[in-house]
C-alpha cells in the first residue's frame, strides 16, 4: 500500500514510526514532515492545511489512503477533499471534525446527544460572561471557541483572573478562535485520554493514556499542548473504560451519523473521572499529542489494517489491538518561552544518538540548518519516549536520555507519570 502521511509534529513520527514497520506498506510520504521522519519517509513540502496540494500529492504517488494527523488539516476539509477524489482517508469530514472545532458546538452536542459533561455558558460579549461566573464556585473555567492549540484554556483561581480571562480572549487574543467564549463548571477529578476508531458505522477502542497539560512540575503554570504522556494509566480502569465507551463515546459516534456526518478516523474523548463517573473535558478528532506517541510504543498489532478499515469500512471485522505489557512514557522537550512565545532556532545536539533498546526519539517542531545541525523551530521541539517493564522503569529509561540532549534553551517537567507512580 502507498500510504499518505499529513502532519509534521511527534504524533506524525510516531505514526510514521509505527506504519514504517508494516508488511502492508509500500511507499511512505509524509507532508510535510519534519527531519526525524526523514529517516523512515519520503517528505514533500505541502503544508497539512494546503488541501488541493494534498489531494493531488495523493493522486500523484497513488495513494491507497491518507492519514491525516493534525485537527488543522480536519478543519479545512481534507477529507472532503479526498473523498470526492475517491481516495480512502483516515480522519473525518470538516462537519463530523466540529466536535473538535467548536467547544461550543460539542457543549450543545452533548447536551442533544445526553452525554454527561460540565455546566457551561456561551458567549460573544463579555458582560454576559462575567455575569454568568457568579453561577459557580472557583476556579472558573474560561475557554476560547475555537481551534487553538490546547492553549485557548484558561483555569482561574479567582473572579478577577476569571474576568481578565474573558476579555482576553473575547479581546482577539485567539484570533476568530477567540470570538466566543466557553464558560464553565469546574471538575474535579483526574483526567484521561481514551481513543476509539470509528469507520462510519462501527467502532472500537484503541488504547488510553494520560496527559500532562500545564507547562511546569506539580501541575503549575499555562495550558499547554501536552508535556508528556503515558500509558496504560491507572485511572482507566476497566469500569471506567467502559462507561465512558457507553456514555460518552458511542451517544458521540452515533449522533454525528445521525446527523448526518457519520465519523472516520479516531476520535480522542478527553474525559474528567469524577466522583459521579466518566464527564466529557472534550472531543478530539485525531490522536493525542503527545498521547500518540506512547500508543505506538506500547501497540503491538500493525497499526496499517486499523487505519484502512477506520478509512474505508470494515472496522468490526478486525479483532481488538494487542498491546504490549510493557508501559510507556513521553517527555516532551519545549523551547523555552512556550507555551506563550516559544524561542527559535537554538541548536540542539546529541538527539541523533542511539539510546539503546526501548527508547525511541521522536521529532516534533524541529529543522535541519544548512549546517546539518538540528534547531528549534516550534514550540514543542522533542519527544523522548521509552517503554519499560514497569512505569518506573521506563520513567528512568526516558530521563536518562533526556540527560544526554544538550539544549540549554529547552525545558521538560521532570515529574511526568506522577499520579501513577505516587
Ligand atoms: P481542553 O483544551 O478543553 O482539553 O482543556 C485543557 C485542560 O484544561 C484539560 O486537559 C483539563 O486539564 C482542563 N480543563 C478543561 N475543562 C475543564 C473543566 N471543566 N474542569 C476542570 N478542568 C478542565
Ligand atoms: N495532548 C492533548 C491533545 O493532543 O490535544
């Protein structure tokens, strides 16, 4: 199979990672790619958003199917795109992606569709928003609308962060992301990441993790992207998998068909186990950040026959992934200034080295300089990810890695894997 690859970031070389391993594959490209997927894929500069320039790359390598990665690549009908060319995608249309795009749409969507999720206002001015605050107890929960890098959320300890919260974002702080304002209910609880494939019609659990959202150790600091990952996490016990494969995931994938955009690719529920069972954070359309990464690690199934059959049908003839019993871990390195202003261009040494067995170095916003050496070019820079034998294990396999990179412009938590490790 000729396989289409879109997206640049650590999710993406994992996924290239994993499909790179496959008997099924024939010819990999990525687009655009980033220098760690140089190693296992063709790159071809064509951003993931660049929907014609994706479609015809497809059809010009005869591509048997496209994985989309990034939600940004969901949102400008990537998959539209390609389905009216006819060629299999894994990712959904741009109207089944709104469970993503919009947190105002997915709030009123849960609440058609039943599913348990915290109470919440929507507003495009702020003296309503500010009004509405006095309705709970902090810390408040502000988020901007729309697509923003899982830095459009703000939790505030007081009324007065709360408010300022509020004209940041409705004052264009998000761009059009930002031209409403989510308000609401605090949950208690710890939160989770379980995925489910879906091909239109079937569906089938494809692993969990936990994240790590704020920027800095003790869960201090901004919202970020992700910090690190890892997996299997206690909290997703069996019970709760399975309420929240009954409660959350399912009402989803079945309301999106019967509204009319039935769901291709993976959906990535974002859930809070509270004291009242599984709540809705958020939907996702595509993988984890650095989720993903620790899914590949730990899948021990070819990934390539999930992707097809999430794509083109056929998902419930395939049997349960096998994952591996080893756990898994992601340390994310980010560039110092990130999440708010990430700096540039500092040169990395030492992540090409090989890290001996179970460690795996994946390549997020990186670049190669015209000197051959590899730079800081985003916001998060490097994953160092490893699999171990106990949680602990892999924890310390990670880290020591983490100690060979040289790149005093970077930062990590040290603290990734805590909850699970006491
Ligand atoms: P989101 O971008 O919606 O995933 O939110 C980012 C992070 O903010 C989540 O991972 C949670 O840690 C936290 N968060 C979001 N919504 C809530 C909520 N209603 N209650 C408590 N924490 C929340
Ligand atoms: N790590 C959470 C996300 O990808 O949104």
């Amino acid at each position: 199979m000729n396989i289409l690859l879109v997206g640049a970031g650590g999710r993406e070389h994992a996924l290239a990672w994993k499909i790179a391993g496959s008997p099924l594959l024939g010819r990999l490209v990525c687009a655009p790619g980033n220098p760690g997927m140089a190693r296992l894929a063709e790159l071809r500069a064509v951003a993931a958003t660049d929907v014609q320039g994706q479609v015809a790359l497809a059809r010009e390598i005869g591509a048997d199917l496209v994985v989309v990665g990034p939600e940004a690549a969901v949102a400008a009908g990537l998959a539209d795109a390609l389905q009216a060319a006819g060629i299999p995608c894994f990712g959904p249309t741009a109207a089944a992606g709104r469970l993503e795009s919009s947190k105002a749409f997915t709030k009123a969507f849960a609440d058609r569709h039943g599913i348990p999720t915290a109470r919440y206002g929507v507003f495009e001015t702020a003296e309503p928003a500010k009004a509405f605050l006095s309705r709970f107890a902090p810390p408040f929960v502000i988020k901007a609308d729309g697509l923003a890098a899982g830095k459009g959320v703000v939790i505030a300890p007081d009324r007065a962060a709360a408010e300022a919260a509020i004209d940041d974002a409705l004052g264009g702080r998000f761009g059009a992301a930002g031209a409403r304002v989510v308000v609401e209910e605090f949950l208690e609880g710890e939160i989770a990441s379980l995925f489910a494939l879906c091909d239109g019609r079937s569906s089938l659990l494809f692993g969990g993790a936990q994240d790590h959202k704020r920027a800095f150790d003790g869960e201090a600091g901004p919202n970020t992207g992700g910090m690190g990952a890892y997996a299997p996490a206690p909290v997703l016990s069996e019970a709760v998998v399975e309420t929240t494969r009954v409660r959350l995931i399912e009402p989803a994938l079945r309301g999106v068909a019967a509204e009319g955009a039935p769901f291709r690719g993976v959906l990535f529920c974002e859930l809070m186990v509270t004291a009242e069972g599984p709540k809705l954070v958020e939907f996702n359309v595509r993988f984890g950040d650095p989720e993903c990464q620790v899914l590949m690690l730990r899948l021990e199934s070819d990934l390539v026959p999930f992707l097809r059959a999430a794509a083109a049908g056929g998902l419930e003839r395939l049997p349960p992934p096998r994952w591996r019993a080893e756990a898994a871990i992601c340390v994310v390195l980010a560039a110092k200034g990130y999440p708010e202003s990430p700096i540039s261009g500092s040169v990395i040494e030492g992540a090409d080295a090989d890290f001996g067995p179970g460690v795996q170095i994946f390549h997020a916003g990186t670049a190669r300089r015209g000197d051959g050496a590899l730079v800081a070019a985003g916001g998060r820079v490097l994953n160092v990810c490893a699999l171990g034998a106990t949680l602990k294990a892999a924890r310390d396999r990670a880290y020591e890695a983490v100690s060979k990179i040289r790149w005093p412009e970077g930062f990590h938590r040290t603290d990734i894997g805590w909850r699970a490790l006491g």
